[in-house]
C-alpha cells in the first residue's frame, strides 16, 4: 500500500527526520518506546504464533556550535514467550514474525548544517521520498539502518537535492538471525535524489545504484520519476511514478524490468478515498525489486510480497481512511487489494484495516489487521496487532 496511507493512519509510526530546520536544545535525550502484541494464524502451519514485543530506543542528540552535531542512539527488544518463530530462536513449527530478542547499535553519527549544504555521516535511518526504494522498515521492532554519508543541497526553499554512499544495511531480522544474510550486508550504494516543490505539487527524479556485495544477485541499478499533488483541503490528489531497473555492477544476471504507479484519489469532509495500481515487472526468471524499501508499506500489510515473485506484481487496490472523534484522535484505514503476476496469473487478495487512537502527542495506540486470501500464490494467512507507543523528547543542558 502507498506509504502516504500508511503513514495517515499509523499513528505510532516513528520516522525523525534525519533533516530538521528546528534548533534543538544543545543536549537531550529521545526515546520511543513500543509494547506490541502480534498473532499469525497461516494456514501452512499447524500452530498459530503469537508474539509479545517491548522495543525501546534511547538516543542521546548533541549540539556541538558552528552547524556540528552528533546523535547516539541504542535499541533493544524484549519478548515475552516464544510462540513464533523470530528468524533467530530457531522455532520453525511457528509462522515468522521477525520481531527477535537482542540489542544494538542503531544510529550514531555526526553532522554539520550550513545554510543551504548539510551532511552526515555514520550509521543512520534514511528516507527517501515515499520509502518504496529507500526506508527505514519503521513498522518492525528492529529498523533498517545505513552506514552511510548523506549530503543535502536545499539552494532554495523549493529545491532539494540529496545524495547518499551507502557501505553497510543492517536489516530488521537482527544481528542475532540465522540467516547470515537477514543480518546486514556489506555495499557500495549510490544514491541521488532530486525534488522541486510548487504549490501542491511536487516532482522528484531519482537514481539508486546499488551494489550489494554479500549477494551479488541483488544488484540492480533503478531510475525514475515521481509526480504527486495533493489538495488543500477537500478535493483531488493523485501520485504518478515510472521507473526502469536493470543489472548492475557485480550482477551476474541480465534483465530490464519497469516499474509504474497509478494513485488517484479524493478527499472530501476529511475521508480520503485512493484507487491504486502498482505494477512491477517480472519474466518469469526474475523481477523487480525494492530491496532497501519499507516493504511493510507496500503490497498489503500481510508482507506476502516482500521480494517480488519471479513472474513479476500487479497489485491492484482500493483504500479510504479518515478520523473521527473530539479532535480527531481516532484515525482508521481500510483498503483491499487484489494481487496478479506481470502477465494475468492471479496470486490472491488481501483485505486490510487499522484503528488508532491519540492518547497525547506522545502517545499512541494501535489495532490492526490483514488477511491474505491465496488464489495460487503462498497460503491463507491472517494477521492481528495490538500496539501502543510512547516517543519523547527532554532537554538535559
């Protein structure tokens, strides 16, 4: 599903910006804290699974003078239980929610701003544009982070022109999974991104060369174009995307795969509603892929098509989302997909919903659910969240 859907009604969804013209305090201390209670029901699986989740981040921010700064920040989860099967507890009668035990490093690094130029550099969180090829994967416990250098050109309020050398990913399984590969991957990733702003429109181009040196096969070089616009207030929105990916670097396998979105939508009286089409190719051999996206994001909240099958996605969909209540602090989604390969074999459908509710601007609560219908791709599967978030913000000096 398109991340701006996502992002409405997920209201414990944590994404700091790693951009910001406010002037923090000189020291202070962040955290997000996050109680999560998960169940799986697959019908390839004769036990459901269930998960009982505490992640909590505690960073430390710095002002340094002069533009210079630094961040540090820790992570760690605590499950209770092991009804599920976390990648890393080694309990495959259970279906897979990737939400493991364990404690990391999760940014550190340093930064300088100036008036139009800023960078940073070490481990970080990126996001770029909707996250569908550059994300964070804020959705589970563990986030996907970079080593990386980040620069930013902002020459006028409209312009802004990033770019990003990644050499490491750390992904969401964890330092601990038993998957060498779900740990992290060592890379040589180029990226640049360039975004103009007009009224209610905005227009971004971009090309993302990544190199994966862990696993050659993922390799591919991405470029395309975005279009959005949104209205005032009541009225039509819409999102236009096209791109084109083909081998790269150390990529032994040869292809060309396109990529496109269609997203209109309208709101009125504050309920939005979004018809979509998303098509990424395939051949049969192999099809696009968004290895470094928020894939959670995507494609129904199910995860069935985190690595694209082979014969390629249509996800075809429908969604409405709004809020209600004394100053609005329900927000609530629905949407529903329906999934065919790149050339009409049909994989399934999915219905998806969410209803969130704002305690304070600091915390959050969180119902969920999905459920896959399979029609030939992967099993019926249903899944259930129950979460509530508490980020934060206090000044030390």
């Amino acid at each position: 599903m398109h991340t701006r859907l996502v992002t409405g009604c997920l209201l414990a969804f944590a994404s700091t910006p790693a951009w910001s013209t406010d002037a923090p305090a000189p020291l202070q201390l962040e955290w997000d804290a996050r109680a999560r209670h998960e169940q799986v029901d697959n019908d390839a699986f004769a036990r459901d699974a269930r998960a009982d989740t505490l992640r909590l981040r505690l960073g430390l921010r710095a002002m340094f003078g002069g533009g210079f700064g630094g961040y540090l920040e820790g992570a760690g989860v605590a499950a209770a239980g092991g009804h599920y099967d976390s990648g890393a507890n080694g309990h495959g009668q259970y279906p897979v929610i990737t939400d493991p035990r364990g404690s990391e490093l999760n940014q550190a690094y340093l930064t300088w701003q100036g008036s139009t130029f800023g960078a940073i550099a070490g481990r970080q969180r990126l996001l770029f544009d909707n996250q569908r090829w550059i994300g964070n994967v804020g959705w589970r416990q563990h986030e996907q982070t970079f080593d990386a250098v980040t620069l930013q050109w902002a020459p006028t309020a409209d312009w802004t022109v990033r770019y990003a050398w990644l050499g490491k990913v750390h992904r969401v399984a964890g330092r601990d999974a038993r998957n060498v590969l779900a740990r992290e991957r060592k890379l040589d990733t180029h990226l640049l991104n360039a975004g103009v702003r007009h009224g209610r429109q905005q227009w971004s181009g971009y090309a993302y060369l990544h190199e994966d040196r862990d696993l050659a096969t993922a390799s591919s070089a991405t470029y395309g174009v975005r279009w959005s616009g949104k209205p005032v207030a009541d009225g039509f929105g819409w999102t236009l995307e096209a791109a084109h990916q083909v081998d790269y670097a150390n990529n032994p396998q040869r292809f060309a795969h396109d990529y496109w979105l269609a997203e209109p939508a309208w709101t009125l009286h504050g309920i939005t509603g979004r018809l979509g089409w998303e098509h990424l190719g395939g051949n049969g051999r192999h099809a696009l892929q968004t290895p470094l996206a928020t894939l959670h994001a995507f494609n129904g909240w199910d995860d069935q098509f985190t690595v694209t099958p082979a014969g390629g996605l249509e996800d075809r969909y429908a969604a409405v989302n709004g809020a209600f209540g004394p100053q609005a602090r329900f927000g609530w989604t629905l949407a529903w997909h329906d999934f065919h390969a790149d050339h009409g074999n049909r994989y399934g459908s999915e219905w998806d919903g969410s209803l969130g509710y704002a305690f304070s601007p600091t915390l959050n609560g969180l119902l969920k659910l999905a459920s896959y219908q399979a029609d030939g791709f992967g099993r019926d599967d249903t899944k259930l969240w129950l979460q509530v978030e508490w980020k934060g913000v206090h000044a030390l000096r």
